[in-house]
C-alpha cells in the first residue's frame, strides 16, 4: 500500500491500527520500503506522522486523492501548461529515469518527493525564474532532504542575466509535525553563492554572469563564475540517507568500484532531478555528460558540473583535465574581452561550449 492511497485517511498515525508504531506504521502507510534501515520506534512514528500531514500540506507529486486543504484543492486545478505545472511535469520527467536504472518499481522515488515551494516564471517553455524548495522523504532511512532551486535567466540586449544556487539539507530528526516551508526559507541567504551556506544548508553548485566592473551594456562579457561545492563525505551523506550505507569494495574490483561509484552519483542526480533539472554525468569514457532541456547549470561553458560531481564521487575520466584546461582558457578569453565583437544575441552562445568543475573563471 502506497503513501498516496493510504496519507488521505488520516494526517496523523491514529489513522492507522492503534498497535501500529515505528517502522510497521510506516510500511502500513508508505511500503514497501526500501530495505529499511534499523532506527529506534519513536524515530519512524515520527517519520510517519511528519510525511503523513506535510503531503496533506502541501503538493505531492504522485496526486492524492480526497484532499482535505482548500490551498491543496485550489492548486490542483492550475493548467497543465502554467507556470505552476512547469516544476511537477520537469519532475515527472526526471525522477522516473532514475527508478528506471535502479529497477524499482514505477512511483517508488516519484511518491517520496512532496513540493513545498514552487514559483515559478516561464519564458515560452523555459523557465525564466525559479525558487522551488522540494521534500524528498527517504524510502530507506527516518530521514528527508530538503532541496531548493533558485534561478534566473534573461537575455536583455547585449546582455544575458544569469544566476541560479542548488542546495539541500539532511534532515535526520524528524518532528512529529508537518513541515514548514516560512522555516525552511528563514535558513536561506538571499544572494547566490551565498544561499545555501548555514543552518545546516550545504550547497551543491551554483553559477552567474559576472556583472560589475563596467560589464554591461555593450561592453558586456559573457564571465562566467561557478561552482561544485561537493565533497566525498558529502555525497556519501546524501547516499545514507536516501538508500542507507554504502559499503565500499576493493580497489583491486574495478567493477564494483565503478558500481559503487554510480550510485553516488545517482544520490545527487536524484537531488537535481527532484527540482525539475535533468543531468545525466558520465561515469565512464565512452559516456557523455548530458544536461538535457531544462534550466541552465552552465553558462559559456559546459561539463563543469558534471567533473565536479563526479570527481566528489571519486571518478576521473580522461578526458576531465583537457576539458578542465580548455573550459578556463575559453573564460579567460571572454574576461579579456577577446570575443566582444561578437554581439550576436543567440542564447545558445551562452550555453555551449566546454568548462571547469572547480571554478568558472
């Protein structure tokens, strides 16, 4: 029995039988779970009764029927192409992917994932602006992470506005109580990269256009500064959380190194995925790095965030150092101004090329 057809009986676990605590009341709402992890009993029923009235709250991503707040009722009846629906059909179209490789069944990680935050701007298809914050509830663990995405992409002239910072947070203790999402916002900064920098908040990349220093108008270059902020104890927490501990193998057995490599990366592309961002990252030479239609990671140069995740999850291909070398050379050129005779306005000038995954500059 899902949580989807199971969390609109009741907010609280008294809907369930009165017997019922820890993980048996949360495989009655929510399994089957996922090889759960052994937790003690008040830290489930916890689990439970936060996921229970925080998808009455707020948006899930997998419908629920006979939902009892007006605020969920009204929000069910946008258009499938407004701005709202942008976020939930982008997640819809990332996270079963992931299910895909994992074998799991359809809805497994999709019924996890609840949106406390989604607003959202659209230029034609694309996203201008976003700032989403979304719950991802662990199948495995009495744990959740929370994700927020905030974006900002214009072309205005000769110009092209560009900002955006991913970041989450392990939440390991869970209240008996639903989730907040004015809380949640108090522990963000305002400006990029800055956003997801204390209380708890770890950054996982961020980047934007550099605009000072008489760099606007027609004197405007394309500065691209950015940056991965993962790090191997930080993936390997993200991992635990969602999918439980990760034991690692023998460097002597390449392909369970390489294995336990991918799932590593799975771990952030679920994070990326569970806000909209599709990101496929190469674990292998004859793999590519794919940042599919969707919003914009990299600026003037792409790859960048794929070696950055990847080098956290201790994967380096061959071709990394050259790509890293030719992705700085490319932006040192554009800072010495070396291409502003080229005003050529297409947006996809912005979005091509080769990059760096430590710094965009």
């Amino acid at each position: 029995m899902t949580a989807n057809s199971t969390s609109a009986n009741s907010a609280t676990p008294s809907g369930a039988k009165a017997d019922l605590q820890g993980l048996e009341l949360a495989e009655h709402h929510f399994g089957p779970l996922l090889h759960p992890t052994l937790a003690i009993q008040r830290a489930w029923t916890n689990y439970s009764t936060d996921r229970l009235q925080t998808t009455q709250k707020y948006r899930t991503v997998v419908s629920v029927s006979g939902k009892n707040s007006e605020e969920d009722s009204e929000e069910d009846e946008y258009d499938d192409y407004s701005d709202k629906a942008w976020l939930l059909n982008s997640i819809k179209a990332c996270v079963p992917q992931i299910e895909e490789e994992m074998d799991l069944e359809e809805d497994t990680l999709l019924k996890c994932i609840t949106i406390l935050c989604n607003d959202t701007v659209l230029d034609d298809d694309d996203s201008r602006s976003t700032d989403h914050i979304v719950r991802i509830y662990s199948p495995t663990a009495p744990m959740c992470i929370d994700v927020h995405f905030q974006s900002h992409y214009r072309s205005r002239g000769s110009e092209v506005e560009w900002f955006y910072s991913i970041g989450y947070k392990i939440q390991r203790r869970l209240p008996a109580t639903a989730g907040n999402v004015l809380l949640v916002k108090k522990d963000l900064c305002i400006v990029p990269p800055e956003v997801h920098t204390r209380n708890g908040w770890q950054t996982l990349c961020w980047g934007y256009y550099y605009d000072s220093d008489g760099n606007y108008g027609k004197s405007w270059r394309c500065v691209e500064l950015g940056k991965v902020e993962l790090h191997e104890e930080a993936v390997l927490d993200v991992h635990e959380a969602l999918f439980g501990d990760l034991e690692k193998p023998a460097e002597s057995d390449s392909e369970a190194v390489l294995a336990h490599q991918r799932s590593l990366v799975r771990g952030i592309r679920l994070l990326l995925a569970a806000v909209g961002i599709p990101y496929k990252v190469a674990c292998t030479d004859d793999e590519s790095d794919e940042e599919s239609h969707g919003p914009i990671l990299e600026g003037i140069s792409g790859g960048w965030v794929g070696r950055g995740i990847r080098n956290a999850c201790g994967l380096l291909l061959t071709r990394d150092a050259e790509e890293e070398r030719k992705g700085a050379s490319e932006r040192q050129e554009e800072v010495k101004g070396e291409d502003d005779d080229d005003d050529d306005d297409d947006d996809e000038h912005y979005r091509s090329g080769d990059g760096d995954s430590d710094y965009g500059f």
